[in-house]
C-alpha cells in the first residue's frame, strides 16, 4: 500500500494551523489504511487520562474510554525508553495471544470495531504522549510492515504539524483579547498551565525573568529561587487549575535577594473559551508586581483585589501610607470609631483578624494595588 503523500500532506499542513482540520486527517488515514477508527489522542500513560479527537466524532466512545477503559488499557506505558517519537503497531507493545485474552480488548475494542492498532507517537512531555492510531476490525488482515512503513513516510511531517498545532493553538487561544490584556499590564504577567509551564508572557514578565532575582523558569515551568517558594507558587497554580469548577485565587509573597520587599505574586483562573486539544489543561494567569517600583495605589484596584467598599478602600489607602487608625480617621474627616467598624468588615472580607494583619497584606498586595491606566 502506497500513501498519496501529497493528498494527504496537504491535510496535514492545513491542520497545523487550522486545528479543527485534524478530523479531515484522520478520516483520511483511516480510508488510506483501510482503517475502521482513527483519532488524535494526548494521554497520560501511567493513569490512562486525557482527551482526544475521533475521526467519527462519536463523544460516547471518548466518554467510555477515558470514562473507564483508559486506566485498564494494556497497551499503555512508555517501554521503550528512553521515550521518543515513532511509529509501531499494538504487537510490539503486546503478544496478541495476550491481549486478546484482556478485558480492554473483549470489552471495549471488539465492540468498537477495533482488532489491530497502527500508533503515530509525535511527542512526548513526561507521563504524557501525543499519538495518532488507526484501529482495524476484524473483517481485515492485522497491520503489518507495509502499513508501517506508509505510515513512516508521513511520520516527520506529522511530527511538525503537531508542534506547530500546539504553538497556534495557545495562540488562537489568545485571539479572544486575553492577550492584549496581558501585553497592556504594567506588572509581569504569565500565562500558565496547570503545572506552570509558561505558554504566554508580556514584555514586564521578560523583564522580570532577565533580572534573576527571585523568579526564573525552570524546565519550562514558573519557579522561585528557593524550591519551598516554588512549591507554594506550584500549589497555588494547580489550585487555579483545579476542573469541576472548584478552581480559586490565590496570593503569595516571592522573596528577593538584595531587595527591600518581596515581589507580591496573584495567581486567578481563566476561562478557557474553547477547547484545545493541545493545551494541557486550563489557563492561569500569574501576575507579579513589585512594591519598589513607586507607583501609588489606586481605589479601584484595592476595591477590585480586595472587595472592599468605597470607605473602605479609602480606609485601606490610609492604612497603606502609614497611617494608624486615629491619623486615618482625621484625614478622612470621619470619626475614630467609624473607621474601627470598617476595619471589622475589612478583617472578615481579607481574612485577617488583626490591624498588623491586614497592614501586612496591603503590603504584600502594594503591587498590584496600584493605577494600572
């Protein structure tokens, strides 16, 4: 058997950068191998989850598979190590006199049409790949090593196309205005995945990098220079990204070698407006802001960070500027005990019990407190 490598290459550019096109390449594989099923699948191979493109767009088979039969596939796990890119079909992973014995096989590939897998492996990040299979029923010969070979010859462009479509994923992930928002920020601002590997920075965030102190990028990924603040940066990243609706915000202070203050770090989910296949997980948003930098803080931010009310803030603002609560109920022009009452119903709504307290996190939030226009 022989690919019309032009016919189908062009599919494949055209997915590159155009994602939804990937659909169009795998019917194409499966007509050209004489498969039954095809699809894209980005998998963790030690726990069996992930997500998928199907050539049939059938999200039951999706739903059953990652739903339950992922986890107990035998095919899964990395044994050729070191792990790489390439082409092999499910024999090498398995005697078939084994696998047709499993339940995987009898329970879920024999009912879904699937007797024989051809896999494209294109990449590898840790536990997780990135294959293109097509499956072949029973009413045909198992693959062999004229499909192998087919397949082989495609097998770098494929390669390319799935980088390339992870790099314009991120990108059309931004084309919403996300990331003019970012760009226009006056503090480092990253865009990360659950396990901060940056896929987006603005030009205060490259800053911030090229400056060494404190913050770096470690194996792809946000890190402090003291490996216990970077677990708490990582904590409060995975908390962001955390799925069922359960993600939530959250603050920290970084500290900085040779520096007065700590850079002050926010980490808040963002929604994700579609789908991406090739975006590992949901995007977070990590600002950091540095209180050195003397720029005044501004009501709004401190009502919008914190949630306060107009008095408040303005409270707060005091507060800020070194003001005890006597000095900042005359400069409000309001009485000493009005300004005790706010600071009760600011305690509930920052967390704090004490007047220390709250001080202390105006201080370690003073970054991003501040006129962003």
């Amino acid at each position: 058997m022989a690919v019309p490598e032009p016919d189908i290459l062009d599919l494949v550019y055209d997915a590159a950068v155009a994602p939804d096109g990937w659909v169009a390449v795998l019917r194409r594989f499966v007509d050209i191998m004489g498969g039954s099923f095809a699809g894209l699948i980005v998998q963790d191979e030690v726990t069996g989850k992930g997500r998928s493109i199907d050539s049939h767009d059938n999200p039951a088979r999706q739903s059953l598979y990652f739903g339950y039969f992922g986890a107990r596939n035998p095919l899964l796990g990395i044994k050729d190590l070191p792990a790489r890119p390439r082409v092999f079909t499910d024999e090498e992973k398995m005697p078939r006199d084994e696998l047709e014995r499993t339940e995987y096989y009898n329970d879920y590939m024999l009912k879904q049409d699937m007797n024989s897998i051809l896999t494209a492996r294109l990449a590898v990040e840790r536990r997780n790949t990135v294959c293109l299979s097509v499956t072949r029923s029973c009413r045909h010969e198992l693959f062999g090593a004229t499909e192998i070979e087919a397949m082989t010859r495609v097998f770098p462009h494929l390669v390319r196309a799935a980088h390339l479509t992870e790099r314009f994923a991120g990108a059309q992930e931004l084309s919403c205005g996300l990331g003019a928002v970012v760009d226009r920020s006056r503090e480092a601002a990253f865009l990360v995945s659950e396990n901060g590997k940056v896929r987006y920075m603005n030009r205060a965030g490259e800053a911030l990098l090229a400056d060494k102190r404190g913050l770096t990028v470690r194996n792809g990924s946000l890190a402090a220079v003291a490996e216990p603040v970077t677990r708490k940066l990582q904590g409060l990243i995975a908390a962001a990204a955390r799925p069922n609706g359960e993600r939530t915000s959250g603050a920290m202070v970084l500290p900085r070698p040779a520096h007065s203050l700590p850079l002050s770090v926010i980490v808040n989910p963002v929604r994700q407006e579609r789908f991406s296949l090739f975006f590992e997980g949901p995007w977070v948003l990590v600002s950091i802001a540095d209180p050195d930098a003397g720029i005044s803080a501004s009501e709004h931010r401190v009502r919008e960070v914190l949630g306060l009310t107009r008095a408040e803030a303005h409270i707060a603002l005091k507060l800020l500027e070194g003001c005890d609560t006597r000095e900042a109920a005359e400069a409000l022009g309001i009485s000493f005990y009005t300004v005790r009452a706010h600071l009760s119903r600011m305690f509930d709504k920052t967390g704090t019990k004490r007047q220390a307290d709250l001080v202390s996190l105006l201080t370690r939030l003073s970054g991003h407190l501040r006129e962003t226009n």
